[in-house]
C-alpha cells in the first residue's frame, strides 16, 4: 500500500517500503535519520523528516533538486493525510516499531532451551 499525496498539482506516491538503499543513504547523509526514525518522524510529523519523504520521491523526476531548495508540503496536507500513512506502515508490517505477535511469545520453546541430560523438555 502507498501514501498518495497529492501537492502543487503533482501526486505523491509515498512508499517508504520502495525506497532504495541509494535513497535512503541520500535521506541519511543530509538528515541523519534512519530508515526508522524517518518512519516514526514521520507519525510524529516531524518536517525534516516530511520534506525528506517527500523530496525522495521528487528526485524520481529531478535527480538534481538539491535538499536545501525543497521545502516539502505543507504540515495541514500531512495531518489531513496521515491515516492513510498510517495504514500503509501497518501494511508494511510496522516496521518502524514491530511488535511481537502473540503466536510468536509464550511458546514454551526457545533456543535457549538445554537439549541434553536433566532438560525438561520432552519430545
């Protein structure tokens, strides 16, 4: 799923999930935020990391539009538009901020668990 913005008469296909490695070092090396401090900047609606978003995605159709003269939409868009990012980060499997599901806890199995003579475990 992506978050469609549309601003300035062009829409935004937002999908931090299609960010290649060479965007995200480019939103690195001018922000210095990671991948996940980008999303959660984002749901906090952080501007730096709202005009990093959004500069990515320009730079598709103007590889030379430089950080500094992009200043990104403006906040009122964000807000009016963050449930649908919100729905695509959940689509992308909350990657910013994973949580264990409950299948995966409480198992009562674990790699930690001692094989040999006197485990408790049984087969």
């Amino acid at each position: 799923m992506t978050w469609l913005v549309t601003w300035n008469g062009r829409e935004y296909d937002v999908d931090p999930s299609e960010f290649t490695g060479l965007e995200l070092k480019l939103i690195k090396d001018r922000t210095n935020l990671s991948f996940r401090d980008l999303v959660n900047g984002i749901a906090r609606f952080d501007g730096e990391a709202v005009q990093a978003v959004f500069w990515a995605v320009a730079r598709r159709d103007e590889p030379d539009l430089k950080f500094s003269d992009f200043q990104g939409p403006p906040m009122k868009l964000v807000v009016a538009n963050i449930a649908a990012f919100n729905d695509a980060m959940e689509e992308l499997g909350k990657a910013a901020d994973p949580d264990p599901s409950p299948e995966t806890t409480g198992s009562g199995s674990s790699p930690s668990t001692p094989d040999g003579p006197g485990s408790s475990t049984t087969d």
